[in-house]
C-alpha cells in the first residue's frame, strides 16, 4: 500500500515516517515544501530505503496532488503539513491561512476527484480553547483561541463538511502537545533544552503556570497509525496520554536532568491570548487499543539525552543551515 504523508519533514511526521518504515510494509512517499520547519536531515536514516520517495511540493498546488495520487497509486494520505508556531501566527497568519486552510481544502479537492483515497487528517487540541476544569472529549464545541488554532479548526470545518457533502473517506486525529527527537527548537521543550545546554538564558512566559498535556511523540505516532488502520470513516480521535503539567515545572525538570542551576530561568512578559490549560479525554482512542508506552519523566529522559547527543543537528537547525542546502538541492 502507498501512503502519502505530506508535511513529513516536519517534527511529527518524520518521526511518522521512520515508525512506518521501520514498522510496517508500506511505501511512503513524502510530500514537503521544505519551510524554515521542514528538515530532511531528520530522515537522514531510511532516505535511501526503498519503500521511501522524497517530492518538494506544496500541498496548495492545485495540480500536485492530483498528479501524485495517479503517478504514486496513493490509497492514504496522512495530513501533518502545516503551519504551527501559535507566536508567528499572532505576527502574522497569512501563511496559517495558506497552508492550514488552503492547503487542506486542495487536499480534499483531490481526493473528492479521487474517492478512493483515504484522508487521515491531523489537527490539535488546542481547537478545544482553554478549559479550567476536566477534559474536552471530541464531541466539545471548538472554542479556538490565537490564529493557528482557529486555522486548525478551520481546516477541520471544510474535511467535517467534505465527508457530509461529498462522502470522502476521512478521519481527524486531536493531539496534545508532542515532544521527543527533532522537534524544531523553538518549540517549549527543544528550546528550554537547546538553552540550557549552552547556559542561555531559559524564557518563560508569564508566570509559567500555563498547563499543558504532554504526549511523546513515539507514542503520538503510534495511535495516528492505529487510527489510519483501524479508526472509524468520519469520527475525530483525541491522542492524549494525560500527562498536565505546568511549564514552569517541565523547565525545572529538563534543568534538574541536566544538572543545571534555576538561575537560568527568565521570566518575560506572557503572549497574548496564551491559554491557560489544555486538556482533552483519552477514552475512544483507548477503546482502539493504544496506550501510551512511555511514561513522561521516560520520555523526557530521552528528550534530552537525544539533544545532548545531537548538537550538529541543533546547530543547523537553529542557524538555518539545513534550509539553505536542501532548498539548494532541490530547487525548480
């Protein structure tokens, strides 16, 4: 079977790829237009394997994807391109609009040409908004709250209203916020380590005691193909391992793992709109039979010591220079 999973040069979908390659029989073909968040060095590791093929596209050309699902013989997409960063949203959305609605609706255009091909859609629980007590289970109204997570949940009005108008095959997955190897590091958790490591100063929003439910992204991976092999046509799945913790004390744990001092701490004026907690139900994604398989201190172990052990990567990733080469190599 050959999937197309586009955006998978990002941080969640490489680490989707490596898991299908390593795991399953299926081909992969890998659609990204290689942005500031796209790095291939993140699949360095199976770029040669045989059941892997690399196009540079963008999922808003309305030609592309057509072409791929007849030239690829495509039976499933799996949708992680996107734009994610909730600040560059709120300096500038144009690009959120592009690809996380734009984007989507031509995802859905070919394959309503295409109805054979399946759609797994992946969203975020922070189209949920923020909720001061228990847990949004996915019949929850959206409430979303910055500019991503209201083009998030746009993107999931227009796949709600193709699987009704037009009977597409689809499924839309909710994850909490992932973490693990190859997240960019600007992201809370790379970006507190990355800063530490060089005993940079670690910024923290307001007061820090925004909570947050983290998921490794191992496991994130494993129910997003759980659901694409065994979700039900037109439900949303919520991912979440229940792990709420305040970031004030995720920054606290990765200084203790890396025996550094809490002087590095910097707090600084919070962002606007900055959600106060996020929490969703994990019940109908456990009725599939996924479970997480690490624990959080675990998973956060292995968060760092991959950082540690991967300061090239780091490097290149926060000077850009990945960018620059792979826009380089594969140009026109």
């Amino acid at each position: 079977m050959n999937i197309l999973v586009t955006g998978g040069a990002g941080s969640i979908g490489s680490n989707f790829i490596r898991l299908l390659i390593n795991e399953s029989d299926y081909n992969i073909i890998n659609l990204d237009k290689l942005t500031y968040a796209g790095n291939l060095e993140n699949l360095k590791d199976i770029e040669k394997n045989p059941r892997y093929k690399f196009i540079k596209g963008d999922i808003a050309d309305k030609e592309l994807i057509p072409n791929i699902i007849k030239d690829e013989k495509i039976s499933i997409i799996v949708n992680f391109a996107a734009e994610t960063h909730v600040d560059r949203s709120i300096k500038n959305a144009d690009d959120f609009i592009s690809s996380n609605i734009a984007g989507v609706h031509n995802i859905l255009e070919s394959i309503r040409i295409n109805p054979e091909v399946k759609l797994v859609h992946i969203s975020t629980d922070e189209v949920y908004g923020s909720i001061d007590y228990g847990s949004f289970e996915e019949n929850s109204k959206l409430n979303p709250k910055n500019p991503y997570s209201a083009s998030k949940a746009s993107a999931e009005f227009f796949v709600n209203s193709y699987i009704n108008t037009h009977k597409i095959p689809a499924v839309i997955t909710r994850s909490s916020n992932n973490f693990g190897p190859y997240f960019n590091p600007e992201k809370l958790i790379p970006l507190m380590i990355t800063n530490a490591l060089e005993d940079k100063e670690l910024p923290v929003y307001g007061d820090g005691n925004q909570i947050r439910d983290w998921l490794y992204v191992e496991d994130n991976c494993r129910a997003i193909k759980l659901i694409m092999e065994k979700g039900k046509q037109g439900e949303v799945y919520n991912i979440s391992a229940k792990n709420e913790i305040k970031n004030i004390n995720i920054v606290k744990s990765i200084l203790k793992i890396l025996n550094k001092p809490e002087s590095l701490i910097k707090f600084v004026k919070d962002r606007p709109g900055h959600d106060k907690r996020y929490s969703i139900a994990n019940e109908k994604i456990k009725s599939l039979g996924w479970k997480p398989k690490h624990s959080f201190d675990e998973a956060l172990k292995l968060t760092v010591r991959w950082y540690f052990n991967n300061k090239e990567w780091v490097s290149n990733a926060k000077s850009g220079e990945y960018i620059k080469y792979y826009q380089e190599q594969y140009k026109g």
